[in-house]
C-alpha cells in the first residue's frame, strides 16, 4: 500500500497578537510545528503499513524551513519526506495549493490511498483535501473517524456527519480527511530522530513539474485576502464574588432578568 | 507580489509582513513561499517597489444572480439553507440580480416549493430516486453543471460537514475561488464584488477575501449568522425542474449505512445552553452541567479541550472547531475562554460564566462574571433553581 499524507507546517500557538500601534501581526518568536490534525494522518497511515505492509510518503509545499515538519513526520516513523518549494509557488490559495500538491504527488511515484488532516490550525479551510482529490480525479471521503476494512482496491471507512455516522465504501486510490478521533498519534522514538536528521528530503520545483504560471502561487490563486483585522469583542459586563450562595442567587437573578425562568 | 529594481534593501517591508514571507538577499527584498498575498508590504514599502501581481481580467458580465445550495437530508431541508436564502436575498438587491436555489435529492419537491414561498426567484431541482444520499460525486457534478448552465456571480453552499467536503470539489471543478467558513458577507459598491469575511487562527483574526477573477464567487458559510428568510406575501418564483440521466454520471463511494447520533444533541438551535469546560478537573463534572440542563431545559455544551480528551461527545463541542450557537443565555462553567471557544459563543445574548480564576478570559465578554468554585456554586443555583420553579 502505497501511501502519501500531505501536510502542513503551522505557528505553534494560534494565539497570535496585533501591535495596536501599527495594527501588524506579532509573530516574533512562535515556534513552527506539524499542523496538529496531520499528526493523526501520519499515524494512520503508519497503522496501515504496519498492517499491509508498503511506504509512507510526507510532502508539504512550503519554504525551505517546513523541511523541519518533515523530519518530524519521518522521525514518527515515515519513509519520505517530500518538499514543494518554490518561489514561484508563493502567494498560493487553496485553488493553486492543491493544484500543485496534485501535480507533485502523481511525480512522487504511484498511490493507493491519500490521507490528509481535516484542517490546518492556521488557516482553518480544510478546503485543499477534497480540492486536491477533485485535481487527481480520485474520490474523496472527509472527517473519516474509522477505517474498518482495506485492501483488494477497496475500503470501507465511517465519516462523522453532522447528523450522524455513516458508513461508505470508496475505490481506491482515495483521498481521505481524519480528525482527532480516528486515533492516538505516537511520540518519535530516539532512532526515528536519528534516522530523521540524516534523511534526505527530496525536492520538487516547478523546474520539475513544468507547471504553467498561471496556474500556480499567487497568479493561479482566485482569491485575494484584501484585509486583515482583529475580531470584534463583546463588552464585558458585571464581575460577582461573594459567598456560593450569595453567587448562586446573581445567577438566578439574571435568568429570572432574561425570563428564561 | 513582486520586487522591482527601486527596492533600497530598507527592510521595512520585513518588518510589516504578518507571514515572515520576506528575505533580505543580497541587500534586496525578496518574497518567499509563506506570502498570504495581504498587500501589507506594498503599503508599506517606502519607494513603491513592491507590487501587486496583475492578473488577467476575464469577461465576467455574463455571471448573473446570487444562487444558494439547500442542503437536506432525507427531504428534511436544512435550516442553513434558509439564512443563505436570507443573505442572498440581501446581495442581491443590492446587486439588482436575482435569487437562486439548487436543490439535489430524492422527493425533495416540497423542500423546493418553501424556497419559492421564502422568496426565492428560481428554484432548480434535480430530483432523482438515484440521488437519495448525498454523495460527493454526484452531487458535485450535479452543482458544477446547475452554474455551468445559470451562470450565478455568486454561490453560497452551508458551511455544514456536507458543504465543507462538498464546497472545494464544486469549486475545484469550477476553476473558481471558495472561500471557508464565512461570518460575514457584503458587497464591495464600488467593484460589485463579494467581500467575503471569515475568521482564522483559530478564531484571532479576521480576514476579507474576494474572488476578482473567476465566477461564481463561491463560500461556505458559517450555520447561525444570518436569520433566516421568511415567507413572502406574494411569491413569483418558481420551480424549474432539471432533468438528467443520474445513471451516466459518475458515481464512486457507496453508502452502505447511516446511523443517527444516539444522543440529539441540538446545541445550534438550543435558546439556553450550559456548557462544561477543563476548569471542571474531571469529566464526571459534565454529570453536574447535565444536571443543571436538564432544570433548565437547556442543552449542554462543551469546550474543545474536554472533547479532545474524551469527556464528552464531539457533538456537543463549541467554538470554532465546532459549533457556533447563538442561545438567549449561554452559561459557561469552568471554561477559560481562549478565542477559539468565543468565536462559537460571543453572539449568544447574554453569557453568564462561573469560573475560579478572575483573569479568565471569558469573564472579558461575559454580561455575568461569577468567580467561584463551580462544584460549590452550581448544586445550589440548581436548588434555588427548583424552588423558583416550584413558587411559580
């Protein structure tokens, strides 16, 4: 089973602040990790290798530093870690970004199975998995909680649905989104860091993919961010402290207040 | 983004940019793969050497009208999909265009007469006893042809977990732009295009997006926003029907069983909620917040941390990685209040939080700041809760 997990490194906090002076973000020393929900795609497809047996693949589109994620992804136990960069490839939405990633994973030799997570923590689209899937023209199933059956070109996987769990079953090859349900990622060990310190990360360019440049980076991008700003806060109200009892009755005053009771 | 010959190497640029997409190379600027495309440094830049790409303009005064997906299952259309048909209403008078809605399943034809009651001036229907379930393939390719033929300037799908798995395919297909997860939605006077508004980083900043180039202009958009359109006096819609033979397109997951959440948790439409975060310490705390729902009728609520380990089913989680809810009185027990967790709650009525430590952020947007020991402070307002009850 041949299998390729697209990931991403992101800030390692959300927490990110505005200077009210200049109204800019401050990112000065946040640390970049493996985007959290990616984690869980790694240790799913490591779970299936070590099931069926075959290779697991890592590839993120991003500066020469997201290399750092991949070590990561192979120092939990990966086989390859793969690297889009480019300059060109700056400035990419979700279109151009899975776009690419299609373009580089059809180069990185075949693939039964594509797992993504269901969403990075920077952006929050959790747009580029089935966007990509629609690029490779493979099928695609999203907030897979289970896979219960795979092999002979098949799966049978459970997809957490609003309403409800439902059970499918997808050809393969197939993309697949997993949230933090699906498992529990394992630590890197010891000689998965030292294997991850002398791997040798392959990388892609659009020397190698010969993509026309329109259709990638900021060009091949149909959406423009064209402001950024802090969220609004609703003003705060009344603090309360006092004894349980005395508390308990100022709650109870508000509710009788809103006529909720 | 592009650097000319006039950049000074100043470094200015460096400084501004929010992604850390700038270098300085050989005393001159040059933009990395983490640009955002944000336009920062080209504000900044003091001798203007930084500049926008240009983009090809496309012939887009074909693209007419604002259309909306009605999301439903098993004919049951949901209520999503009227507070798109709302907003959309609301574009497109601003836009003088009209209102359309695409509806895709088995016996959905009643679903699609309430959108013509509601206002809607075109409802397609694609109704097939072949499109029972929803199925990415399908339905994807079903939508792509319904704006292939309609040719709407923008199209708004619910930000459910059907329209964000369904969404990127449309738009992939479409060779147009999506953007997720939408709070906010107007239109730019000037261009007449959509200023799409969703927040990131988990809820800490807020970006606008649109989409130039490239129609229809598609989002997801966020459930409990916007309220929903209501019955008009005189209706002059209608519905047109759309056949086309479902057994020729593509069709490649099979759904061989659907089971409905044991517990109904309808936290997105509950008026009262009490909800339990990791200041409870244990997850035997959610037995005391169910306590207390069940004396009020409220639903219950949870912080993503108490989902990710496991206290409580995801369904009942809060916030931007889970639902957003705007009850009358939303109750907020040993929750901090990180962004994320707000960006779900902050437009319900009036919040009331119960928390030990007075910095909790929480406390900042809550109409009712109470600091105490929850296990101390919630048996005896379910008390007095009762008392009142019985008096009444």
């Amino acid at each position: 089973m041949n299998i390729v997990v697209p990931i991403k490194q992101v800030p390692e906090t959300t927490e990110v602040q505005f200077d009210e002076e200049t109204g800019r973000l401050i990112r000065e020393g946040v640390a970049a990790i493996i985007n959290p929900f990616d984690e869980y795609a790694i240790e799913e497809a490591l779970r299936i290798k070590e099931k069926l047996g075959g290779v697991v693949k890592v590839i993120t589109m991003g500066p020469p530093w997201a290399a750092d994620a991949l070590r990561d992804a192979i120092s939990m136990g990966a086989d390859e870690g793969w690297l889009a960069t480019d300059r060109a490839f700056a400035g990419a939405d979700t279109w151009a970004t899975s776009l690419t990633l299609a373009r580089c994973i059809e180069r990185m030799g075949g693939y039964d199975l594509v797992i993504c997570g269901l969403k990075t923590t920077d952006g929050d689209t959790g747009q580029t998995g089935p966007e990509m899937a629609e690029h490779m023209d493979i099928p695609h199933v999203c907030y897979v909680s289970e896979i219960t059956e795979i092999g002979d070109g098949r799966v049978v996987v459970k997809r957490n649905m609003d309403e409800g769990v439902e059970t499918l079953e997808a050809p393969l090859p197939l993309l697949i989104t997993v949230g933090k349900d699906i498992n529990q990622p394992r630590l890197a060990t010891l000689r998965g860091r030292l294997k991850a310190k002398k791997a040798e990360i392959k990388e892609i360019t659009n020397n190698d993919l010969k993509m026309d440049p329109k259709e990638i980076g900021l060009d091949g991008s149909f959406t423009r961010v064209v402001k950024l700003f802090e969220p609004e806060v609703p003003e705060a109200g009344e603090i309360v402290e006092g004894t349980p009892d005395e508390l308990a009755e100022a709650i109870l005053v508000k509710l009788q207040e809103c006529k909720v009771i | 983004m592009k650097v000319t010959d006039a950049c000074t190497g100043c470094g200015v640029c460096v400084d501004v940019c929010p992604f850390g997409a700038i270098d300085m190379v050989n005393g001159k600027a040059v933009i990395n793969e983490a640009c955002r495309a944000c336009g920062q440094c080209v504000d900044a830049c003091p001798v203007g050497a930084i500049v926008m790409s240009e983009v090809e303009a496309v012939d887009l005064s074909d693209y007419r009208g604002v259309m909306i997906y009605a999301e439903q299952r098993g004919g049951r259309v949901h209520p999503v999909s009227y507070e798109l048909l709302g907003k959309a209403q609301e574009l497109a008078a601003q836009l003088s265009e009209p209102v359309y809605v695409v509806i895709v399943g088995s016996g959905v034809g009643a679903g699609a007469e309430e959108f013509v009651r509601r206002g809607a001036d075109k409802v397609f229907l694609y109704d097939d006893p072949a499109l029972a379930d929803f199925r990415d393939d399908p339905y994807t390719d079903l939508l792509a042809r319904c704006c292939k033929e309609e040719k709407p300037s923008i199209f708004l799908i619910g930000a459910t977990s059907l329209g964000r798995s369904l969404g990127p395919r449309v738009s992939a297909k479409l060779q147009t732009g999506l953007t997720a997860d939408c709070t906010y939605l107007d239109i730019d006077t000037e261009t007449r295009l959509l200023r799409q508004t969703r927040p990131a980083y988990g809820g800490n900043i807020m970006a606008t997006i649109v989409t130039p180039n490239s129609r229809p202009q598609m989002a997801t958009v966020r459930y409990k926003m916007f309220p929903e359109a209501v019955k008009v006096d005189h209706p002059k819609g209608s519905v047109v029907e759309k056949t086309v033979d479902v057994s020729k397109i593509r069709d490649r997951v099979k759904v061989l069983g659907f089971e409905e959440a044991k517990e109904q948790v309808s936290i997105s439409e509950a008026d009262l909620i009490v909800s339990g975060g990791l200041g409870m310490g244990d997850p035997k705390g959610f037995e005391l917040i169910r306590e207390m729902a069940e004396t009020l009728g409220a639903a219950v609520g949870a912080s993503r941390p108490t989902v990710d380990e496991g206290w409580i089913d995801y369904r009942h989680q809060v916030g931007l990685s889970g639902r957003t809810v705007r009850p009358q009185v939303y109750i907020a027990c040993g929750i901090s209040g990180a962004v994320q967790h707000q960006a779900g709650m902050k437009t319900s009525d009036i919040i009331i939080a119960v928390n030990k430590d007075p910095e909790a952020p929480i406390f900042k947007i809550s109409s009712l700041g109470v600091v105490g020991d929850l296990y101390e402070v919630v048996p005896r307002l379910i008390e007095k809760i009762k008392e009142h009850s019985g008096r009444a």
